[in-house]
C-alpha cells in the first residue's frame, strides 16, 4: 500500500511527527533566546524583537515551505531523498562530463561528511536545551545541567542496541503534545501583546538591516537556528513519501512553530529580561516542571531521530561504496529501516559526550550548530541547481529564479555562521574533514584496488574457457565471491592450486550495490553458463537494500540453478594490502586504507553466511 493510500496516511502523518520534525520541532528551544544571548550584542527593544521575527517567518517560509517542502520533494532519486540519493541524481545528469562529475562527487561528500558534524550537534544542543530549563525553577541547579544531560544522553545511546521500535510507537503522539503545547503557550502570550502580530510584515526586517547592517549579521546567525532539521524532510523521503511530510508540515508543524516563535516575542516585549530564556518563561510556574520534561522527552526524540540518521547515511555510504563493509543490526522483525551500526553508535557517543564537557551550554554549541546546517543547505541547494540546469525538462527552468533566491539567502546565513569559527564553528569543520579524508580515501582506494585487478590477466580471463578436465571433481556445490563480472576469483584460483579440487558445481557470484534505493526481484539476478560446469551469478542490491544471500541462491533455483544454500560451501578471501610504490606525502592514505580494509566485516558476517559453511582465503593486493 502506498503513501498516498487514505488507510496509511493518518498513521504516517502521525509517524512523521517524530522522525521528520523532531529536529526542528524542538528549535524554539534555543534559537529566538539565541538572538538576544549578552555575547550577541543586540540590545533587546521592539525594533529587534520585530526585525528578529519578521527574519525567522520568512526564512522559514522561504526556505523550508518554499525549498524543502515544495520544491525539493519532487526531486526524488527513484522514491527516495537525501544528499546522497540526490547527488546520485545529478551524477546520472552529468555522466559525461568528468571535471564537472568530479565536482559534484566532491560537494556531495563533503555534504554527507557534514551531516556528521550535525548528527553529533543536534543530540547535545537539543538535550542541554531542555535540562538548561531547570536553571528557570531553581537558579541554584545550574552546576548539575552537565551531568544529568549526559546521564539522558548516555542512557540513549546505550539503548540504541535494543532498537527503538516498541518506544518509537510512542514518538509521533509525544510529538503531537509537545507541538500543541508550543502553540498553546505562544498563543496565551500573543494575545496579551497581540500588536506582534505585525512582525509578519516584511518590512521590519528589511528596515532593519538598512540601518544596522552589522547587526543583522550577527542575528542571522541565530535566525538560521529556526531552520536546523529542514534537511530530514528530504532525506526522509522514502521512508514517508510527499503527501506526509506537506500535511504534517503545513498542518501542525509550520502555524505551531510559527505560533511559539512570536509568542516569544510578544513575552519579550513586555519583559526585556525574559530574553535570557524566554521559551520556559511562557509557560506558567505551576507547569514549568511537566514543560521541561515534555522538552527532555521531545530533545530525546529528536536526537533518536538524529542518531537513526547516521545509521542510514552510513549504510547508504557503504553500499555507494564511500565506505568498507560495516556491521549491521537489524532492531527491528518489521521495520527494514530500523538499524543499528555498533561502531557508529559509540565513536557518536564519545564525540557528543566531549561536546557536552567542551562547550557546556547549548548557546556555546549554537554556533558550531548553524555551520554544520548551513553547509549541508548551501550544498543541497547547488546540486539542485546543477540538476535543473542540466534536466532536459523546460519547465524546470522555471524554478532557476527560486534557486537564485535561495542560494543567495543560504550564501547569506553560510557567511554569517562562518564568522563563528572560532567560536565553536570549528568543531563540524573539523569533523566534515575527518569523515570526506575517510570517505575519498576509501573510495579512492577501491577504484585504484579494482584497476590493478582489471589489468591483471587473471581479471581478464574467460572463466568459461578454464580447461578443468584434469581436475577432480568432488560431490556439492560451491560459491566463489567475485569483485567484478570477468575473469576468476582469487578464492577459486587459491582453492585449485592448494587444494587440487572443483566441486561439480561451482559458482562465481558477484554482488553489486547501484546508486538506486531498491531492486526488484525479476531484475536481482543475472546467471551466465559455461561448459565446464561454472555458473556466473550476478546479484543487484539498491543501496538501501541488505544483501541477502539466501535469497539470491532461492531466485536461482527459479531460473534453473540447482543450489541448496544449507548444503553449500561458500569461498571468500581476504585482502591484504601490500605496498609497490615509495610511501611519499601521501602514503598515511595507504595506510588508512589498509587499515580500513583490514578492519571492515568479513564478507561471511556481512552477508550473514553460515559460519561452518565458510572457508576464508588470503589474497595480497599491491597498491
């Protein structure tokens, strides 16, 4: 049943709430009281008050209504989102073009590398938001905001190995209360100053930075806060579908915020000292204690959410081959996109929780928050550029205007969070290098890895013409993993020259990840014959797609393959670099992709291969 079903769309509407919008649900947390922080400089007065939120509707709705939810969803890389679905998108447009693929494959790492950054950010700023408001009821509780954030922290990150699939039922209703209650609380504070309602009117940002251009800059950078977990509507995509996420959005989401957003404003307005936390000071005294942990409960959705992220972007990274096999735990007996990747979980948890002990505050980590969004936005909106430039459609050239103005803002809030670099900007830079070093150097590795086998003769061989008429045959049946469609797999080659022996059917099998999500099964498997008694199994899997061996072996039967997996040996090798060349300025990159490839799964554990059916063989590779 499709997205767009009416049995569904309740449910995924609903769903939604805490996936797509956790993020930037829990944004007025931290972004209106940002503006007004004493390291800012703005003073607080009806003018700012006025320019700040006139800044904030229109950002958001120019940025997420507009780009996201209106443009950005239609350009789908075969139902799904996300930078690397969309960067898979524009590399489809510009194949023949080599400099300006390159440039593509470049940003849309960087891209994804940045997402990093974001995903360590969001779970600390978001959790330290919330806590930070036991500092309203009880000053004197300042010291212990640390400690029991990383307490909730740590505590989430150690439950992510039991999935999240019992308590997720429980993320979109905990969402649905916490963004009335954002509307409630900003509507009981409108009406007592309903003259902010006026804030709407362009105008007042537009006069605003006239007169205090440097200012402007400065409030920029809070006002872009309003805009952190924009990026999830898209990447969520195929989990959810369009329909969704626009009605979740446009119903709920948007007007609540928005609601919130000026309730705050108009509290300031009549108390200038509220600015230092004006979101707990809406909420009357007597429910300050149920407001601050509905705000922990909906940080801690935001950053599962987040964490969630992560996992997805890591697989999909794997299977793009950006990245060597990793672990993957499925949590869920239901739900294929509920995974949990062990190393990813703990260096997030290291990284989050020295965040937490670094910066302290969720206003320190505001600023290391904005140019890690802000990056992934500008690039986001480049790419979509080059897309429509060069789609064969006329009619999208019609949004080449819109694409203008939101690159123009997105260069805008990009500059005004780089000048926060030495502020805290430096961490997801940091951490975006770090993951593009590691992605390009695993992806350069590969490429440069298949080239030596492509030349070598053994890659260039004909399997189907090996003479094995002088070699024993024994009884059953045997697979051998190939790198690539041609010639013989190193495994096989070793096993005839140790072991003297070819089982009487021998199968050559190659998987392949493309740069689509998922693959049919009518279009899984190709199967090539020889007379000699090999088979050559070509397995396609999307990259959001696991390997599933079995599977492949039982699709072969259909077409003729008579293979029982139980009764199978499967014959794998692993590869040991070995260095032909002088190490040079860039020989820590050889040793990072050796190291990388002497630490990624085993090919048995990666497509969960009966262990007493696996026989493993080493291979040497020079590069």
């Amino acid at each position: 049943m499709s997205s767009n079903s009416p049995q569904r769309l309740p449910a995924l509407v609903l769903a939604s709430l805490g996936i797509v919008f956790g993020d930037i649900g829990t944004s007025p947390l931290y972004a209106f009281k940002e503006a007004f922080a004493e390291h800012s400089g703005v003073p607080v007065g009806e003018p700012q008050v006025f320019a700040v939120l006139s800044m904030m509707f229109w950002a958001v709705t120019i940025i997420v209504s507009l780009k996201y939810v209106l443009v950005m969803l239609r350009f789908d890389y075969r139902g799904e989102g996300g930078v690397l679905a969309l960067l898979s998108n524009t590399l489809a447009l510009v194949r023949e073009r080599p400099l300006l693929a390159w440039l593509v494959s470049v940003l849309g790492i960087f891209a994804a590398s940045l997402f990093y950054g974001d995903a360590i950010i969001t779970p600390a700023i978001s959790v330290l938001s919330a806590v930070e408001g036991i500092t309203v009821v009880a000053p004197g509780l300042q010291s212990f905001v640390v400690p029991i954030a990383l307490v909730i922290l740590v505590s989430l990150f150690m439950l992510q190995r039991r999935g999240t699939a019992q308590v997720g039922a429980l993320f979109g209703p905990i969402m649905v209360v916490w963004f009335l209650t954002l509307a409630a609380l900003g509507i009981a504070s409108i009406i007592e100053t309903p003259h902010v309602l006026a804030a709407v009117d362009p105008r007042h940002a537009i006069r605003f930075a006239g007169q205090y251009p440097t200012l402007t800059f400065v409030l920029l950078g809070a006002v872009f806060l309003t805009l952190t977990g924009a990026e999830a509507m898209y990447a969520d995509l195929g989990h959810f579908g369009i329909r969704p996420i626009r009605i979740g959005w446009f119903v709920l989401v948007f007007p609540c915020l928005m609601l919130n957003y000026f309730g705050q404003g108009a509290l300031v307005l009549r108390d200038p000292e509220a600015a230092r936390n004006p979101f707990f000071l809406l909420a009357p005294e007597p429910l300050l204690i149920p407001l601050i942990v509905l705000a922990t409960l909906a940080t801690v959705i935001a950053s599962q959410a987040t964490i969630s992220g992560a996992f997805s972007v890591t697989q999909q990274a794997s299977r793009l081959n950006y990245l060597p096999r990793l672990r993957v735990l499925y949590t869920s007996d239901t739900s294929q996109g509920q995974i949990y990747i062990p190393v990813v979980n703990w260096l997030l948890l290291a990284a989050v929780v020295l965040l937490v002990l670094g910066f302290r505050s969720s206003s320190a980590l505001a600023a290391a928050y904005g140019l890690a969004v802000s990056g992934d936005l500008l690039i986001g909106s480049t790419l979509l550029t080059v897309a429509v430039l060069l789609h064969p459609s006329r009619r999208l050239k019609f949004l080449l205007p819109l694409l203008a103005l939101f690159l123009a803002l997105e260069v805008a809030f990009f500059v005004a969070n780089a000048g926060k670099i030495a502020d805290g900007g430096w961490f997801p830079l940091t951490v975006a290098g770090l993951m593009f070093t590691v992605l390009s150097t695993w992806r350069r590795g590969t490429e440069i890895v298949r080239a030596r086998k492509d030349a070598s003769p053994r890659a260039r061989g004909d399997a189907f013409a090996l003479d094995l008429s002088g070699i024993p045959r024994v009884p059953g049946a045997a697979v051998f993993f190939s790198s690539g469609r041609h010639g013989h797999p190193t495994s096989f080659l070793h096993n005839i020259r140790h072991n003297k022996v070819a089982h009487e059917q021998v199968v050559f099998l190659t998987v392949e990840f493309i740069d689509q999500p998922r693959v049919s099964d009518h279009e899984r498997i190709e199967i090539e014959r020889g007379r000699n008694g090999i088979c050559r199994v070509i397995a396609h899997f999307g990259f959001r797609e696991e390997p599933d061996i079995t599977h492949v072996l039982h699709l072969a039967r259909r077409k003729g393959l008579d293979i029982d997996p139980a009764a199978t040996s499967f014959f794998t090798s692993k590869p040991v670099i070995v260095s032909t060349t002088r190490r040079g300025i860039f020989g820590w990159r050889r040793s990072l992709f050796g190291w990388m490839l002497q630490n990624s799964s085993s090919m048995a554990n990666y497509f969960s291969l009966p262990p007493n059916r696996v026989v493993e063989l080493g291979a040497q590779v020079a590069i």
